[in-house]
C-alpha cells in the first residue's frame, strides 16, 4: 500500500477520534436546544467550569482562597487533603446540578415565552458570568487534570497495522476512550429522550411553552432536568478534554469548534452531534493532508466554518435537523 495512502487514513482515523470530542460539546447544545429553544452560548463555559471544579474537588483546593487571602491577608491554598478520582466526579457532578437549579431560579424562570434572542442574550452573559467566577474560585492559572484515563500510543493498534502494513498506526488512547464513552451517551440519551415520560415532556416543552404548561407539565423542573443533562455532558467533555490539554480557560472556546458540528448534524438531533463531530474531524485533518501544503497550511483553523456556511446555505437544518416551516 502506498504511504501516502497508508498517511492519510491514519490522519483520518486521528480525525474521527477529534470529532468524537467535538461532538461531546455539541451534544450539551442539542440537549438545551432540543428542551428550550435556548441556543446556549455558554456550554463550553459549562465544560470548562465543571473541569475546574473537578480539579479543583481533586486537589483539595479551598474555594476561592486568592479572595479570601486578599481580604484577611491569610496564606491559605488547599485543605491537606485530595479526594480519589470517582468522588471528585460525582462532586462535580453534584455542583452540576446545583448550578442548573440556580440557573433555572435566578435566570430561566424570568424568560419563559421571551423572544429566541433574549434568551441566547442571556447565556451570553451566562457565559461570562461563570468564566469570571471560576477564576475567582479555583484560579486562573493551567491544572492538570488526571482521573486515571490511558493516554499516549495504543500499542496494539500500532502492532497490528505495523504487522499488516509496515507501517504502525499512532491513535491515542484518550481519543479510543472518549469514543466509547461518547457512543454511551448518545444511545443513553436518545432511548432516554425517544422513550421516557421526562423525554416526552422534553419534546413538549420545546414545541410549545404554554400548551406544554396547560396539559402540567412543569416547566420549570424540565429546564432543570435539562439543564442538569448538560451539566453532566459538559463535565464528561471536560474531563476527555481537560485530560488531552490541560484546564485552562481556553478550554471554554471549544464551543466555537462545535458550532460547525451543530450546523452539519442539526440542532435537534442527538445523533446529528455525533455524526456532525465525525465529519468535521475526519473532513479538517484530510483536508488538512491533502489540500494544506498546496495552500500554506493551517486549515484546520478555517475548514469546518466554510463547509458549515456551505451547509447553511444549501441545506440549513443540517444532516438530521427538522425542517421548520412557518406561515408567514
């Protein structure tokens, strides 16, 4: 087999294991999309505040200490203590929940029936609201974030396609990790939204506020609940992201990165994220091969914006979108 060719599906596969992350965030945007008709700008902001506080949870950091330090003049940074991974992650998780009751109480429960553009509006500031005050809580400066998950070269892909091609194959472990987790939660969260009485309600609330309210559902505990989904999708995309690069607050930019995703799978489709996050991996780092080097390189920087423009003008709802059509 030639090695360019034997390059390019291992570029491809290497693409298929991004996408994998990328659609992790795009499915926190489906969910709330999917619920509320909220586009939610600030999900990568929720990944990046449930990473910290993981870390932070971890360490046995003590909440923001440079606040309190700066006060009372005291020296204080952690409790002497760190907790195992898996408490820390159900801790996370917990503050999760908690956030999104907040969220519903002090936020979502004063925009019921608002136009589509003051709620995006609103987590706008959302999203600057909780970037601010993770760095009071936890800290500006880069974490690492370690819960045990393999990382580097998987050694049996290598072997067996050194084997069978002569050339080894290098796919990160991570990325194999994060497949399977990310194909756990779509079947999870497609039964749960397809066949559930709360999943029912989800779709209902979504469609029509008022007709959802008069037939009782609540309102408010579904943008809980949904709220709460998110919560935990964006912790797990923290996690696998947090584990690759570090926690740092440019974790929070991975929602841009998934807003190609959206565009191509759809805004209300669950499998659409993943797909999406498939086509936008594997599309950046071919294109990336095979067009880059005649162009300068860099592509990946532009790639997935222009094949979504692309998609928004000659098929806007996406792969597996609903077509919406309004009288007018």
């Amino acid at each position: 087999m030639p090695d360019q060719l034997l390059y390019a599906i291992e570029a491809g596969l290497n693409g298929l294991m991004a996408g994998v992350l990328y659609a992790l965030v795009a499915l926190g945007f489906v969910l709330i999309f999917k619920a509320s008709g909220i586009f939610n700008y600030a999900q990568g902001v929720l990944a990046l505040f449930a990473a910290l506080t993981l870390v932070g949870f971890q360490n046995g950091q003590i909440p923001f200490a440079h606040l309190i330090n700066a006060i009372f003049g005291t020296d204080l940074h952690t409790f002497g203590w760190q907790l195992p991974a898996i408490v820390a992650i159900v801790l996370a998780a917990g503050v999760m929940v908690i956030l999104s009751i907040i969220i519903e109480r002090y936020v979502l429960k004063h925009l019921v029936n608002q136009a589509p553009i003051i709620l995006f509006m609103a987590t706008i500031g959302l999203a600057y609201f909780l970037e601010g005050l993770g760095d009071i809580m936890w800290g500006a400066d880069i974490k690492k974030l370690d819960v045990g998950l393999p990382q580097g070269i998987n050694e049996t892909i290598d072997t067996v396609t050194y084997n069978a091609f002569g050339y080894g194959f290098f796919i990160d472990n991570l990325d194999i990790v994060a497949s399977v987790v990310a194909a756990l939660l779509v079947i999870s969260l497609t039964i749960f939204s397809q066949y559930s009485k709360q999943g029912r309600a989800l779709r209902a609330v979504a469609d029509d506020h008022q007709a959802a309210l008069s037939v009782g559902i609540s309102l408010r505990f579904i943008w809980v609940l949904v709220w709460s989904i998110a919560g935990f999708v964006a912790l797990v995309a923290g996690i696998m992201w947090g584990s690759k690069s570090g926690v740092q607050f440019s974790l929070s930019l991975i929602a841009l990165k998934a807003l190609p995703v959206l565009m191509l799978g759809g805004f209300t489709s669950i499998p659409g994220a993943i797909v999406g996050g498939l086509i936008i991996g594997m599309g950046e780092k071919l294109f990336e091969f095979f067009v880059g080097p005649m162009i300068g390189g860099a592509t990946e920087n532009w790639f997935a914006y222009v094949l979504a423009l692309l998609f928004l003008v000659f098929r806007p709802q996406g792969l597996f979108g609903e077509k919406i059509i309004e009288r007018v």
